[in-house]
C-alpha cells in the first residue's frame, strides 16, 4: 500500500502541486489577497513530494530527516502566517505588516530561518521529541485568529460579504487542516522515528495524513478566488441561518 501512496504522490500530487505554482505565480499580480505565503507553502509541499519517495524508501539518513521535517515545519508556519494575514485583515486593518511586499518577503525569510535552525538542532541533538513542541506551538494562534475574526467581523463594515466569508472559510479549513491532519501526522512520524516503531501501518498513515493535507493546501487556493466558492459558502451560511431560525422557533411554541 505505500508504494501506491508513493506513486499517487509523485505521479499525480506533484504535478498537480506544480501546476499550481505556476498558476499563482502567474495570476498573483491579479489578486488583491498578497499570495507571497502561499507560494512559499506551495514551495514547501513541492520539496516534501520530491522527498516523500527518499524518505520512505531510505529511513536511516540524517540529511533526510532533516529536509523531511524542514519542509513540514515550513509548511505548518506559512499556513500560521496566511491566517495570521487573514485575522489582520478584519480584526486589525490598521496593521498592514502582513500584506505589504518588504514586511512579507521579511516574515518569509524569518520562517525559513527559524525552520532550518530549529529543525538542524533537534536532528543534531538527536532530539526529535522538540519537533512536536515547534509543531504544536502555531495552536493557540490558529484559535486565536478564528476567535478574533468572528468576534471582529460585524465592525468591518468596509469588507465586502463575500470576502468575509472567504475569509472565514480560510481560517475554518486551515484550523482543521492543523489540528486533523498536520499535527497528529506530526506527532505520529516523530514517535515512529524516535521509538523506531517497526509497524507499517503508521507509516501508512502518516502519508496518508500529509496526502490529505496537501489537497486541503491546494483547496485553500480556492477560497482566495471570486466564484463558485462564493456561491458555496453563501448556500451554507444560509443553512446555517435557517436552522438557528428554526431553533428559535421552536423554543418559543415550548414557552408558549
């Protein structure tokens, strides 16, 4: 079952992970959402396809590890910095930093920086254990900015319906995205790696995981763009109204 985990990866998500890149690149000028940390996610998960196969395939090499991880623990802060964008959009206008050009290219460096120092000193110390800790620490911040944004949206008067909605979503599939898929995938791989847990079914697992995790990261490339997701998220929220509504309804023939 791995190797056709493997080959799905290489032969389907990395072109398709390509394409996209290419896409944004392209299209980037045309958005007014700044797509900078999303193409660097976007870099990490084409790094992470190109290592799946050496991973799996030769477990016992250090520089693996250390580029494995690298690009998982990019990919989880540059999902942190799209929804801390995203929250400062709507709770804090005033605060561009996250969306000028200099600021964004500054807090991409930043990531990888940070990345590639935090991750060569848990593989060197032989410490694979910290990597969970670096992995959880984006968790109260992904909270934070849902919490934050819904409680700032009915004062942004000044963003268009749609947008919160988008917005909203994003910072929905991104907090599930983490909490479902890149955090137990994280826990799990380092656990694997640090007890040397000969089950296949982890490994299995673990792909798995990162499989569905990609998707989602190319899934939150539709919610920057105006269309059909416009339609979907409107249907929903009024499904969502409908049924408060008639909950409200209900409890009041009971009093009554």
């Amino acid at each position: 079952m791995q190797e056709v985990v493997i080959w799905i990866d290489v032969s389907v998500f990395l072109p398709v992970t390509i394409l996209f890149f290419c896409c944004v690149c392209c299209a980037g000028r045309s958005f007014e959402v700044p797509l900078i940390y999303y193409i660097n996610l976007l870099i990490s998960n084409l790094i992470h396809r190109c290592m799946t196969f050496f991973l799996w395939t030769k477990l016992h090499d250090r520089t693996l590890y250390f580029f494995y991880y690298l690009v998982v623990t990019t990919s989880l802060y540059f999902k942190l910095c799209i929804a801390l964008e995203r929250y400062c959009f709507i709770a804090l206008p005033l605060l561009d930093c996250f969306r000028q050009t200099n600021s964004s290219l500054l807090v991409c460096v930043l990531v990888w920086v940070f990345c590639i120092v935090s991750v060569a000193l848990a593989i060197i110390l032989h410490d694979l254990v910290r990597l969970i800790i670096y992995a959880a620490l984006p968790a109260p911040l992904f909270i934070i900015c849902l919490a934050g944004t819904l409680k700032a949206l009915p004062a942004a008067t000044s963003v268009p319906t749609e947008e919160k909605r988008r917005i909203v979503g994003t910072l929905v599939l991104l907090l599930l995205n983490y909490f479902l898929i890149n955090l137990p995938a994280v826990i799990l791989l380092t656990l694997k790696l640090e007890l040397h847990f000969p089950i296949t079914t982890i490994d299995f697992t673990i792909m798995i995981l990162f499989l569905f995790s990609s998707l989602l990261d190319l899934i939150l490339f539709v919610f920057k763009c105006n269309g059909p997701i416009d339609r979907l998220l409107a249907r929903l929220c009024c499904c969502s109204m409908e049924s408060n509504n008639t909950g409200d309804v209900t409890d009041v023939s009971t009093d009554s």
